[in-house]
C-alpha cells in the first residue's frame, strides 16, 4: 500500500510541476546538437528528489538515522542542477556543490572508514565523471529513464537475492521514480526531459547504490553496471581526441546522437 500511495504522489507531483513549468517557461528549445525538433518541458527529473522526500514521509526516522547524509547530498546536487537547467550557473558554483555532494555520498557508503586514504580521490574522479556521463547521455527519450530502471532493477534482485546490501525501500522508491518519468518521456514526442536535475538526481542515486554494494562486499565487479555508459563516454572522448576537437566543447558525437540525428534511427515509441 505504501507505495501505491507513493505512486500517486509521484504522478501528481510531476502534473503539478508542469503546470510551474509551464507557467514559468521552464522549456528545452531545440538546438543544433539536439534530436528533438519541439520545444519540451525541462525538469521533468525533479521527480528524483521529489522520491526522496516521500521516502522520508513514509520512514522518517530510518531516514533521520540512516541516509540524512544521501539525502543532504542528493537534494544539494538536485538544487543546483534544477537552477542550472533554469539559468547557467558558474562552473566554480556548481563543481564547488557537486563535491560537496560526493563528500556527503561518501560518508554515507562509508568509503572513508573503509578505504585508505590514497584511494579517496580516484573515488571523487570515478562519481563526479559518472554523473557527467549520466547528464551527458540525457539526450533521447526513455535513454537515461530505462537505463536506471533496468540498473535499479538488477540492484533490487542482487540486494535480495544475493546479498543485501540496503533497505528494499531504498531502491524501489527511484524505481517508482524512473517510472513515472519514463511514463511522460519515454514517447515520440516526450512531455518532458530530465533535465540536469533528472540526470545528476538519478546518477547521484545509482551511483550510491553501486558503492554501498561495493563497500558491502569489497568487490569492484559491480562497477559494471554502470559499464554501458561508461564505454560509450570514454571512447566518445577517445574518438574525439583523435579528430584533434576540443573535448570540453559540446558535440553531438555520442553514439546515440549519430543515430537519432545522422542517421535518423528511432529509439523511442508512439505513445
């Protein structure tokens, strides 16, 4: 029953926020690296902090006692990405959050405690590159929404079925999440985008799973389920740096941008 009721929250969560969007000009303009023709409600990702806080209105005092430290983080990044997606922000203002957000994440997943040191900052390169990667690879509907439900999938039947690592709740809440939003994305002429706030959100979420079950059984195997994402992020930079182009400039030489765009494939559905 617990998260039937969240479920509705959620919908009416998202239907209210577009109303705000909407309202406000909260929009995504089509540019010459997009693969959408029509301008589209941005943000539509704030669902991901919107699950955290029913999470917390379901079980507060867990919350207050085990994930303060993911939920200050989360809803940092979140914040700051949501005012990005509505004005550019500095890059020095938004580095400065998002490190503080992973600082927060780490202590959380314990990875001070139970990794030395010198193993702290490739911990810092690996996350803030991973989140890049997620709001890198928001740019086709139902991409980043499918992704994370399929990863958040596998992490629920690992946690389980093979060793439990966290909270059931915790994960099943960004799956309630990724579903309401894949419901309004996921279609050829998606109601809305992620938008910053959905893609460093949902990362930030992924990612904090993945290093729990890391920390939990010290075996960096599950790294790979972030693998689909990282493959195609650093032979994409490799690619570029051989065609002598300036990898900090934006492009549109994903793989999945050569298909929506040169190509012409579909990767979304009628709905």
């Amino acid at each position: 029953m617990e998260y039937i009721i969240a479920t509705i929250i959620l919908f009416i969560s998202i239907i209210i926020y577009f109303k705000i969007a909407d309202k406000y000009n909260i929009i995504d303009k089509p540019n010459h690296r997009s693969a959408h023709t029509q301008i589209t409600l941005r943000g539509g990702g704030i669902i991901f902090p919107v699950a955290f806080i029913v999470l917390c209105l379901f079980n507060l005092n867990e919350v207050i006692e085990h994930y303060w430290s993911f939920g200050l983080g989360l809803l940092a990044i979140c914040f700051i990405s949501f005012i990005d997606d509505i004005r550019t922000l500095s890059s020095k203002v938004r580095l400065s959050v998002h490190l503080l957000s992973v600082i927060l994440l780490l202590y959380f997943t314990n990875t001070f405690s139970l990794m030395p040191f010198w193993v702290w900052p490739i911990f810092f390169v690996m996350i803030i590159g991973t989140l890049n990667a997620y709001n890198f690879m928001d740019g086709i509907n139902g991409m980043t929404g499918m992704y994370s439900f399929i990863t958040l999938l596998s992490l629920l039947y690992i946690n389980k079925d093979i060793i439990s690592f966290t909270e059931d709740s915790f994960i099943i809440y960004p799956i309630l999440a990724s579903l309401v939003f894949l419901f309004f994305n996921f279609r050829k002429k998606a109601k809305c985008f992620a938008g910053d706030v959905g893609s460093m959100g949902i990362g930030f979420w992924v990612i904090a799973l993945i290093t729990l079950l890391i920390m939990k059984t010290q075996d960096y195997k599950y790294i790979l389920l972030l693998s689909i994402y990282g493959m195609e992020v650093v032979l994409t930079i490799i690619e570029r740096i051989l065609l002598k182009e300036n990898i900090f400039e934006a492009h549109r030489r994903h793989l999945y941008q050569l298909f929506a765009n040169e190509k012409k494939k579909s990767l979304s559905f009628n709905c």
